[in-house]
C-alpha cells in the first residue's frame, strides 16, 4: 500500500491568516492553486486551509470586498491533516468521509506537504493494487477519522455525526461476520455428524 507521503506535493505554499482575500486570490492565480495552507500563528496553533470554494462562497457570493476581507474570517481552521504513513486507500476514505478534496500531510508540527485527490488518481497504485482493508482495520482508522472529523468540525456537526455512524455500522457489521463464522461449519465437522462412527471422529480420553 502508498502512503501519502509517496503521492504528496512537497512545493507547499502557504499564506498568513492575517493575509487579505485579495492577496490569497492573487497567490492562488499565480501559482495556479486551488487552496493554500494557512501558516499557524505561534507553535500550539494548528494548520488552517483556504479554498477557492471558502473564497467563492463566502466572499464572493455575498459581493464581499476581497481586499477587506481577511484569510482568518474565512477559513476552515483547524483542518483536517494526514499523517505521512498513512496508506492511500485511509487518506481516499478520510477524503469521502470528511467531503474534502486536500489536506496537509503534517509530522508532529512539520508541514511535510500537501495531498489532494488528484494525487490519489494520478500518483498512487490503487489501479493497479487494490487493498481491501480487515475489518479490524478499518474499525481502528474509522475511529481515527471520528476522532479527527469530530476536532476540525465540531463535536455537534453532522460530519462527526456521520463518522461515528460509519464506526458503527462496521463495528454491528464485524460482530455479524463473528456470529455467521460460528455458526459455520468446516468440512470435517459436517462429515462427521453424516459418520459419527468414522474413526476420525472418535475422541479418545487418556
């Protein structure tokens, strides 16, 4: 399985949030961007996103001056970050869940870089090698990304509803497979109660 930090952007730009629209605007056309990273503000302070969407819906479609309107109104902070570790199909699944297109791969406190959806389609080896997470597994990063979701979006939000919700569909779904694999028999135990009689069935007791 990829991880992140194989598929991600390392050339990351940034902005303050104490930065303009307008500035963020100008940043995003030169570079040819569709979202910056907003630098955090002292140590403790985590990462912030800005997004041509953020810009467009809350900026511009209320006629809103962009060169009034600061970065820090209008951003979404803190976002959600991946871990570099993190496989492609965890980072696809945090994506869909959280209804983001790019996040921050962030280490400890070191921006390494950022990933995005078409990293995920142009980069990784998902195409060509698909994995299919245990159940277990996907319980475990299910929770992670509550946990996450719930942080970035707030506890009473519907996205961290949601989340949850997906932790507990597949818990109910994993307790099913426990039941359903009991209740199975192998092929010695089916044969055995057709020839209760075969010798290799007998127990025997010292």
């Amino acid at each position: 399985m990829m991880q992140a930090e194989e598929i991600m952007t390392s050339n990351v730009v940034t902005i303050r949030g104490s930065a303009t629209v307008a500035d963020a605007v100008k940043l995003m056309k030169d570079k040819r961007l569709r979202g910056l990273i907003v630098e955090p503000r002292h140590e403790q302070d985590p990462y912030g996103m800005v997004t041509e969407t953020d810009i467009i819906y809350k900026v511009a479609a209320f006629g809103l001056d962009p060169k009034s309107v600061r970065v820090y109104e209008i951003m979404v902070k803190p976002c959600v970050v991946v871990s570099p570790e993190l496989g492609v199909e965890y980072v696809a699944r945090l994506f869909a869940q959280t209804h983001i297109r790019r996040a921050p791969v962030v280490q400890g406190k070191t921006l390494l870089g950022i990933v995005s959806v078409s990293d995920i389609l142009f980069k990784s080896d998902f195409v060509e090698n698909p994995k299919r997470l245990f159940i277990e597994d996907e319980i475990e990063i299910a929770r992670e990304d509550a946990r996450n979701i719930c942080i970035a979006r707030g506890t009473t939000s519907p996205e961290c509803a949601a989340a949850w919700g997906v932790a507990e569909e597949l818990q109910a779904e994993a307790s099913h497979q426990r039941v359903n694999k009991k209740e199975q028999k192998n092929s010695l135990q089916t044969y055995c109660e057709d020839n209760p009689n075969a010798v290799e069935c007998r127990i025997y007791e010292d």
